[in-house]
C-alpha cells in the first residue's frame, strides 16, 4: 500500500514565489514499509503481569514481625518481636521516664550493623533487679548525693560540694564504687585488646582475607570514646559542682551507658578468640547468655556476609526484609513486643533547659537516620542539630571563653607559622625537617633567643664582635643539640615499665616538670644582657636602659657580694632585667608600699575602735582594705630608690634606704668622665652608647667564666661569684686569670668602670690563658665526649700541651678557631648561649662627647704632645698606678654599706701583679719586662 501523497501548495503564492527562485527540482524523500503491531501489543496489555516467585523462608527463622511499608524483621536466634524503630525515632525524641533516650537508647534496642563496632551487639539486657539495684543499669536517686562539701584539702585544686551549698557531688562511698568499676573494665579492655591482637597475629595470620573472621578482627576499633567517657562522667559526679539534680542524673546515665559498651567489648572479645588463648586472664564464665543480648539487625550485602557470624556465636540476630517477597506462614508472624525501655517522655529532664554537659549526652533528635542513629549516640558523628543545639547559659559563657582562647592559640599558631617561614628564607641550617627548628626552640630558651635575633640585622650600636670568633659562631650551629637535649621525663626511661608508668603521671606533673626544667635554661645574669638593649623597637627605648643601666652600675655590681648573705638577692631573668631597667619595677614598688601602709593604718585604726566584746576577722578586713580605691602619690623615677627593692637591693640596704629617723641614698652610677647619664646626652652620642654595651658585655663575659669554673673555684676557696673589683677576692689564681682574659691590662674600677692601661696582651697568651680557663671548666669532659666522632678536634690533654709560639700563622688561627669552637660548645653544655668576645674599646671612649672632645684638644696642644712624645712608647708593666688608681677611684661615689677603710693599700699590689703579662714561665716575664725597661730608656 503506498502511502498517502502529501497535499500540493504549488498554487500558493509563497509556492509560486519560491518556484520562481528554485527551478531545480526537489529530491525525493525515501520510503519506508509501515509495519504496524498494536494490535498485538493490545492484546498483551490485557493479560495480568506475572510476578517473580516469592522465596521460601529458611527454616532458622524463629520470628517475624511487620513494620511499616511492607518491611518486617525476621529474627534468628531470638523470640523478641522488636517494634517499629524507624516510626519510634520519626515521631518520639528525649529522654524517658528511665532515663534513657527512648526509642533512640542504643543500649537496648537493636540496631543495624556497624563493622567498626560489632561488640554492640553483645550489649547485655538487663533483669529487673539488675535495672533496679545494679550500678551499671539503675537510675541515680538523691541518696546518691552528698548533703556536705568534700573535706578541704591542703594543696588539692579539685573540691567537690555537697547539696548544702546548692551543687550536687556523688557521696564517697558510690565514688569509690564507680572509680572501682571503671578502672576494672579499662584494665580487662586492655587486656582484651592484648589478646585480640595476639590472636590476629598467631592464629589469623594463615586465614583467608576473605573470611568474616579476618573481616571482623580487621574491621573492629577500640571504644576509646567509651574510655574518655566513664572517666570523665565519673570525676564530673565528684568535682563537677553540678548545680542541678537532672545534670547528675543525666552524668550518671553517661557514665552507666559507657559502662555497658565496655562489657559488650569485653565480651565481644570473649567470643570471638580461641579459649585457650584467654584462659588465666578473665573469667570466662560470667559471661552473659545469648538469651540477655541486645543483639543486631542485618540489611543488604551485610545479611549474606555477617549472618552466619552471628548465629555461630548465639547472637540475636534480625534479618531485615520486604516481608511481600517471602513466603512467609501464618504462624511466624506475631504483634511486636513492647519497647526494651520506657518511651513515655520524662517532662522534668525534657524541659530543663540549662544544659552543661557534654552534647553527645542528650538524645539525638527525632530528623537523625535510623542507618546513623548509633554512631551519632555515640558521639562519632556530628548531630543533625550540632548548630542549633542550644546549652546553658554556663556553658556557653564557658564555650564563648574557649573560642577566644583557641582565636588566641590559633593567632599564637599561625605567628610561630609565619616566623618559621621567615626563619625558612634566612637559615640554611635548619636541617632536613622543619621538627629540628621546633624542637630546639621549644627545648631550650636560648636557642629560641638565637634564632629571634638572627631574623634581624645586628644593630649598628651594638658591640663589634671579634671577627674569628663571629666566624667561628656562625658555624656552631651543627652543634645545637647540645644546647637544647630532650628535657627529662617525671618518670624513669630507664624502667621496663615506663610507658605504664609514664601513663600514670598526671598532666600537672608534666607540665610542673617541663616548666621547671625551662626556668632552669632560662637566661640569668646579675648582669643585664645584650638582648635587652638590642631587642627594642626604638632607639628612645634602648638610651633609657642604657641611662637607667648607668645610673644603677654601682648597685648591679654590688648586688654580687649581698647575694651571699640575702636570699633576696639573685641572678635575673630577661623580664626582671627589663622591669628593673625601666620604670615598671620601681614604680609597682611604690604603688605597693602605698597599699601597705594605707592598710596597715586602716587595719589600725579598726583594732583601736574595737569595742570590748566585739570580734572582727582581720584577715577579712585586710583583703576588703587591699581592694579599695586610695589616692596614690605620683611616682617620680629621679628618686626610683625611694621605697627600696628587696629583689635588687636586699633587705639590708632597703632597710637602711626607707629608715624614717635617717633614709640612706644608695650610690647613684654616672659616666666614667664623672657627667651625670641622661638619656638627652645618651641620644645624641650612639658611640657612648656602644661603648657602654662593650663594657657590660665584658663584665658579663667575666661572670660567664665564673659560672663555668664554678668548681674550680670553690676548690680555691672563692665564691662561686666572685666580685671581680679591687679587693682580695681579685687575688685568687682563677680570678686574676679571668680577669686578664677578658680585660688584658685593665680592672673594674669600685665605681665600675674601667682602670688601668689599654694595651693588649699578645694573642699567643691570649690563647694559652682561654686554654687553660676552658681546661678547668666544669664540663670539659663532656665537651670530649660530644665531639669525639670529629677527626679534625683537640682534645683537652692535647690542648694543654699546645706550645702557641711555636705554630705558624695558619696553624696558630687553626687552633684559635678550636679555642672559641670549644668555648661555644662549653656554654652549649651549660645550656645556655656563650657571651661573645668583642672589641675591648679604649676606656676614653666611655666619657661623654663633650669630654671626648676636651681630652682630644689638649692632646693636640703643643705642651701635651711634647709630653706625650716624651712617653709615646708602651708602659712598662711594672710601673706604680698608684695615682691613676686613686684618681680615679677618688671620683667616684662610695658605696652604699662600705666604709673608708675597706680601701687599702693593698690595691697597689693588685695592680703591679696584674699589670704583669700573663705567662707561664717567670723568665718570659722577668725577660718582657727588660725589654720594656730598655725600650723606654731609649726613647
């Protein structure tokens, strides 16, 4: 049959148009037969649709219940009919009249597989005296409370209220109990993990991967959430100063509900290992029937895999299925059982609304995934309600307090971050891990110190470093694990034991012992130190600890000798330094002194109006009185000593400094040239400045050799620090060698400034004298021992042998270089950074300009250099300093506490063997000093 012709339009006139444009002719369309079949497809419309055939039920069903939709539950192993869960957690949240979460109580009601945590399934049932006397399963009642606060306790932070005060402790005697109970489950967990683990390994190694057993054991994770929950509900109920009885109530069902998932672990374990495995570690026959276990629900691919897992161990196991897809009979099914807990809603805990414990512990809301509802009860996943769950007042002012806490810790984070990337861009030395850099400055203060101050340029007033001791400085840096070793554990490494041992040492231990340990490496000097006056911002800042450090030099280096007699007195830390060196020290001091005395007169005041009968409490008074707002006279730093300082000065001098009938002023330092130091004179001379910084860094040089032949001197009979001014504790042989290390040919002065001549001693007796202070050091042995894998070190027996004047100039650098590496790694091992060797500047140059400028116009004067050409070559060593000792220490102020006649004429002998070279043969000497003598009767 041809199919219809489609109707002309050739007689239209677009057609008539287009015809008169396209005279080609059009290209015939293909054609196609028509095979029509609807009427067959009718046909089979008409007919009914056969279903698949329905399966036929296995035989091991024991139970079948309908749920909603067509589904249902066939349950092995179990005459339990459970309701519908789905429909329950739908439309019912909150807790019941048992306390528990209702239809969304984990531990009662079954639940669908979680391969992480199959142990929930051993969960145990409780019977009706277990639910109503048991500790794991009861509800807490109000006898459970304490009526009294817990007794005090010296030295105890944590104290727990009783309900006289409003909160809500746990009596002593459930305490006991439930801290009993915890510690037996954690320690039977641990061993069941031990043996779980041992059986993966011995007995599981030759199983298949793809057996369920291998499955399980690979699958399964510890409760560690269960772990932190049972300690943490139970100190809660004892110190938590909970201040309602729903809180506790609520605690106790935490701590009951970890409780329970511990045991299913247990027994889990139980179970599933070998016996003979657990024989002798637990009691294999308190373990709970089947009949009693919660039991699980299997779905989808889970069914096929897990079913038989469960029903050899004699789980209760509900296979869930579309009930219209078995061939079910009549008399499995069954109605549903009731609930395993109480669903009726509990209005007194639903409508409390201060909530102050942890979220995890309120029920999840009714919108939660019946797939997800287990490990969001157990807190491994988020709530549905995470953001709009709203707690107490208390806890959101604790929450609020917490993130600012954590904003401060993360801007704390992301400043270290940003150091460590500047770090990253100047050190080429921080090895191949980022950890090498963070551990040393968490170890050790002054590395941490180091690596600040390299971040920055040195400043230019700072004190010009000697150039091979900066070189070799700068390649001290392999040797940083030296100055920052691991700090030491509470507990001994040593013990076969430890990390039981170590788990047992309380976070406040830890942190006592590591903050100890710091404060031991922390820098501290009864010198101020470089960092203070280099590390600021402005140049102001550094003149007025310059002016301040002037002003204070007297006291500074008496505060050494009082530290012996005063316990007030000590070496300073960095911040006390700064304190001290600025306004904030002495003017907290006088606010202070201000407080007590309007204290003291008001407190006397009261004992003088006190009636005959009537009692007070002083102690009370006292704090009221410290809080009140007083007119405070202004402080005025030009009298800084005013109140004293029994941190810097001591008791004895702050008692003679504010002694009403005749107040002492202690010794106020100035410049060497006699000029009062003020910080317009220090501003507009940055030499005096640096000259200033110069000697402090040698006197603290010296201090540092002190404490580093600590020993040493103390087998000499003197102070462990020694007060390096004019007097007999000069004399001793390691003070005398100190001394001439440091300043060669000069001394400090009582007004503590330099004396003496500016000569230098030659480099080879430099070397032998650093070589025999760092032979008699404390910790020369160990510094062997560090560096014994280094082919290229000397050794301190070889060292003591070296003869300086035989080596040639690259031989003699190459051991100079060992003498300040050697140094370095010395102070490395006392844990702290070494004080650098720096130019010893001319003692002219720590006079003010004006005096500069003066002493250079009378140089230059024709009666001057003709005195001076008379006498331009050096001083002999012998020569009596008398009258350059007395001038000088003429000009200075006297000392607080010290008498005329302590200064006496055995200063003169001070001079003339200190003023000798130093050398260890007498001919050298006797030998130096001819040559000295006939130099000078040439001229």
């Amino acid at each position: 049959m041809a199919p219809t012709p489609r109707p002309s339009t050739s007689q239209t006139p677009a057609a008539v148009h287009h015809a008169s444009v396209w005279t080609a002719a059009k290209r015939t369309l293909p054609k196609f037969k028509k095979i029509t079949h609807l009427a067959d497809e009718e046909a089979s419309s008409m007919q009914p649709s056969r279903s698949p055939p329905r399966k036929e039920l296995p035989p091991d069903v024991d139970v079948v219940v309908r749920w909603a939709n067509g589904a249902g539950l066939l349950g092995v192993g179990t005459s339990y009919r459970p309701p519908d869960l789905q429909q329950g957690i739908a439309r019912d949240s909150g807790f019941g009249l048992d306390g528990l979460w209702r239809w969304h109580e984990p531990l009662r009601q079954p639940g669908l597989l979680d391969t992480t945590s199959p142990y929930t399934a051993w969960i145990k049932i409780p019977t009706s005296n277990e639910r109503d006397n048991g500790l794991m399963y009861r509800r807490a009642g109000r006898w459970d409370c304490a009526i009294q606060p817990e007794p005090f306790t010296e030295g105890r932070k944590k104290r727990g209220m009783g309900t006289a005060n409003g909160m809500y402790r746990a009596t002593d005697e459930l305490y006991a109990d439930m801290q009993t109970l915890h510690k037996e489950l954690q320690q039977k967990c641990n061993t069941a993990t031990h043996l779980l683990r041992r059986a993966i390994n011995t007995r599981l190694k030759d199983v298949k991967s793809t057996s369920v057993i291998r499955r399980v054991a690979d699958d399964v994770r510890e409760p560690v959430r269960e772990y932190l929950d049972v300690v943490h509900a139970c100190e809660l109920l004892r110190f938590g100063c909970l201040s309602t009885f729903e809180d506790f109530d609520i605690c106790f069902t935490a701590f009951q509900r970890a409780s329970v998932l511990l045991q299913g672990y247990i027994d889990f374990v139980l179970d599933i290992i070998p016996v003979d495995m657990a024989t002798g570690h637990m009691d294999l026959s308190s373990k709970t029937p089947s009949v009693f276990r919660r039991g699980v629900i299997l779905s989808g691919l889970d069914i096929k895999t897990y079913i038989g897992f469960f029903k050899r161990l004699s789980i209760p196991v509900w296979v869930y299925a579309d009930l219209d897809e078995i061939d079910i009979p009549l008399d499995k099914f069954g109605p549903a059982d009731s609930p395993r807990c109480d669903v009726a809603l509990c209005k007194q805990l639903n409508s409390f609304r201060q909530k102050m414990l942890p979220v995890r512990w309120y029920p999840p809301p009714p919108d939660c995934t019946w797939s997800l509802l287990e490990p969001i009860a157990r807190g491994y996943l988020p709530r549905p309600d995470q953001a709009t769950f709203k707690l107490g007042d208390e806890v959101e002012r604790k929450r609020r307090k917490l993130d600012v806490n954590q904003k401060h810790q993360q801007r704390h984070i992301d400043g270290k971050d940003r150091a460590l990337k500047r770090a990253l861009k100047v050190f080429g030395d921080l090895g191949p891990s980022l950890e090498r850099y963070k551990e040393l400055t968490a170890r050790s203060p002054a590395a941490r110190r180091y690596y600040i101050h390299r971040l920055k340029p040195r400043p230019a007033f700072a004190p010009r470093v000697l150039p091979r001791y900066a070189a070799c400085e700068s390649e001290a840096d392999r040797y940083l694990h030296i100055l920052a070793p691991p700090l030491q554990h509470p507990a001994d490494t040593n013990h076969p034991e430890f990390l039981s041992k170590a788990a047992e040492v309380s976070r406040d231990v830890l942190d006592k012992a590591v903050k100890q340990q710091l404060e031991q490496r922390s820098l501290k000097s009864f010198i101020p130190p470089l960092c203070i006056f280099t590390a600021t911002e402005k140049w102001e800042k550094t003149v007025m600890y310059a002016t301040n450090a002037v002003r204070l030099l007297p006291s500074i280096l008496e505060r050494v000798p009082t530290s012996r007699t005063d316990p007030h007195v000590k070496p300073l830390n960095t911040t006390d330094w700064k304190a001290v060196l600025s306004i904030n020290h002495w003017q907290k001091i006088c606010l202070d002194t201000q407080r007590r005395h309007y204290v003291a007169e008001k407190l006397r005041c009261m004992r003088e109006n006190l009636g005959k009968d009537e009692v007070w409490d002083e102690a009370k008074e006292r704090d009221k009185a410290m809080k009140d707002r007083i007119p405070f006279e202004a402080y005025d730093h030009k009298m800084w000593y005013k109140h004293g300082s029994l941190k810097f000065y001591g008791q004895h001098i702050t008692d003679m400094i504010t002694n009403p009938d005749n107040p002492t002023v202690p010794t106020i330092g100035k410049l060497a040239c006699g000029c009062d130091a003020t910080e317009e004179l220090l501003l507009k001379d940055p030499d005096l400045v640096t000259a200033i910084l110069t000697w402090f860094e040698q006197l603290r040089l010296m201090h540092w050799f002190a404490e580093l032949l600590s020993t040493t001197l103390s087998e000499e009979g003197a102070p462990s620090m020694p007060d390096f001014r004019a007097g007999a504790e000069a004399q001793t042989e390691t003070v005398m060698l100190i001394r001439k290390l440091v300043l060669h040919l000069q001394s400090v002065g009582m007004d503590g400034w330099p004396v003496g001549r500016d000569e230098l001693f030659d480099e080879n007796y430099v070397a032998r004298a650093l070589t025999t202070v760092l032979a008699r050091a404390d910790r020369a042995e160990d510094v062997d021992g560090f560096c014994k894998s280094d082919d290229h070190w000397i050794t301190t027996p070889v060292l003591k042998e070296f003869h300086y004047e035989r080596l040639d100039k690259t031989e003699f650098q190459f051991a100079l270089d060992q003498l300040y590496t050697r140094y370095i790694i010395t102070s490395f091992a006392a844990k702290q950074w070494p004080i650098e060797f720096n130019e010893l500047l001319h003692s002219g140059s720590l006079r003010c300009q004006d005096c500069r400028e003066r002493s250079a116009s009378l140089s230059n004067s024709p009666a001057a250099s003709q005195d001076d050409g008379s006498d331009s070559s050096s001083i002999d060593p012998t020569d009596d300093l008398q009258d350059a000792t007395m001038s000088s220490d003429a000009e200075a102020p006297s000392q607080l506490g010290l008498e005329d006649g302590d200064i006496d004429g055995d200063e003169d002998e001070d001079w003339r063997d200190y003023c000798r070279h130093f050398s260890d043969d007498e001919s050298d000497q006797s030998d130096m000093h001819n040559d000295s003598m006939g130099t000078h009767a040439d001229v």
